[in-house]
C-alpha cells in the first residue's frame, strides 16, 4: 500500500499542473488511506505537499504571463489571515468527541473527513459539468466579494487542509474577469501561499517526519513538472471531466467509510 502511496504522490503534482487545482483532493485519501495517518497530520501534511509543489509548478506559469500577482495578492492576504489562525487555534480547540449517542459518534475525524468529502463531491459536479473555456472577460473587479471569497476559502482549507483550487479558480473568472489559463496560474500560485501558510501554523503543534515529508513532496512536483508539459499539449475538459468523476467516487468512498462503516 505505501508503493502504490509513493507512486499516487506523482500524480498529486500532475493533477495540479494540469488543472490548476486538485491537489489535495488525492493527497489526503493518499495519506490517510495508503500510509496511514491520522487526519489532522494529513491535512498538515496535505499544505506542505501542495503548497511546495503549487509554487513550483507557479513559476513557469509567470514567466509564461499566467499569474496576476496583484489579484493574487488581494486574493491571498484575507486567505493566509483566515488559514493561519484556523490551523492555529481552530482546529487544535476541535475535541476528538463532539457528539455521542448510543448508535452514533461524531469524532474529529468523521467531522474533519465528512467536511472534506463533502467538498470533493460539490467540486466533483463542476468539474463534470461540460463547459467551455473562458476568454478574457470584461468583468468589473468585485474588490468586496474577493476578500470574502479569500477568508471563507482560508478557512475551509485550515479546516480540512485542501488548497482549494476547484474553488478558487471559478471565483477568479467570476469575480476578476481573468481567462481560465490566467486564472489557473494564480490559483496555483495563490494556493501555494495559502497551504505554507497554514503549515506554519502546525510546525508549532505537530511533530514532523521531514524524511518521509519531503520525500512525497519530491514526487509530487515531478508531477507538477510533467503536468505543465502536458497542459500545453492536452485539452483540459475530457481531463477536467475524468478527474471530476473520479472525485466524486473517492468523496462518496470516504463518506461511507467513514460515517456508514
């Protein structure tokens, strides 16, 4: 289970350089399920891997011109105040028993997990969703929605430990007007500000093993290198719809694993 774990790393970078986002939505299944670790760690985990592996795969999106640093700045700041202080004080003030009858206990876990499979399932339907790729459009910039957009998004990634992509990318075109490529470039690099961020917040709490840390991490941003290559070579809709699918399937897998069984 750990060999197909490390090589399933591979694919978190490759998802990310492909999409732009999605990420985590492998990683925490992966490190859950395949090696083993509690949930909370996983998510910590889960912002290490994709905020490192977001920044490289960022960079050769702004030498290409994909990044809009200042709407990913504006994006970014209520987001790194709202994931920092989750990670910190929110999630450690979670108790591992939040409600007990004498057929059902809701832990920290199913919480944390349910909340996250939840997501998976809602990005899932968007993914799936056949819809064309936007051009630039002539949208006003909605300063006030993009600063609330940002802090409920830090939010639900301290909470859970997803980057957030499949959220921040349509928010982006809807909000800004940026095209869908652009928007890509900064979800990646706005996620990756956001996940080590929220990571600084459990170095604090948590103790680290670095060696197997930075060992997933690695792979995953060969991943990130392979999926920028191909992202100029392969349309991204059949791509976007098959990972859409299979979201949907793993968010449905971990609500019955966890909540049924």
């Amino acid at each position: 289970m750990e060999l197909l774990g490390y090589f399933a790393s591979v694919l978190v970078g490759l998802v990310l350089g492909m999409l732009g986002g999605g990420g985590s939505i492998l990683s925490i299944p992966i490190l859950v399920y395949l090696f083993h670790i509690e949930p909370v760690l996983a998510s910590a985990y889960s912002l290490f891997i994709v905020g490192i592996t977001s920044f490289v795969g960022a960079v050769p999106k702004y030498r290409e011109h994909l990044v809009n640093l200042k709407t990913g700045i504006l994006f970014g700041i209520p987001s790194i105040i709202s994931i920092f202080s989750t990670r910190k004080w929110i999630v450690p003030a979670i108790p591992e028993i939040l409600f007990q009858t004498e057929s059902f206990v809701l832990t920290k876990r199913i919480l944390l997990l349910g909340i996250f499979a939840i997501l998976m399932v809602l990005a899932s339907f968007s993914m799936i969703k056949t819809r064309k790729e936007e051009k630039e459009q002539h949208t006003k910039f909605r300063t006030f929605l993009v600063l609330i957009e940002g802090t409920l998004i830090g939010f639900l990634t301290g909470l859970v430990g997803a980057g957030g992509g499949f959220l921040i990318i349509p928010a982006l075109v809807f909000l800004t007007g940026l095209n869908f490529k652009t928007a890509v470039g900064t979800s990646l690099f706005i996620i990756a500000i956001n996940s080590l961020m929220g990571f600084l917040g459990d170095v604090l709490t948590h103790s680290i093993d670095w060696l197997f840390l930075l060992s997933i991490t690695a792979l995953a941003v060969v991943g990130i290198l392979i999926g920028n290559v191909l992202s100029r070579k392969i349309h991204s809709t059949n791509l976007r719809k098959s990972f859409g699918w299979l979201t949907l399937a793993m968010g449905i897998f971990i609500l019955i694993k966890e909540i049924i069984y």
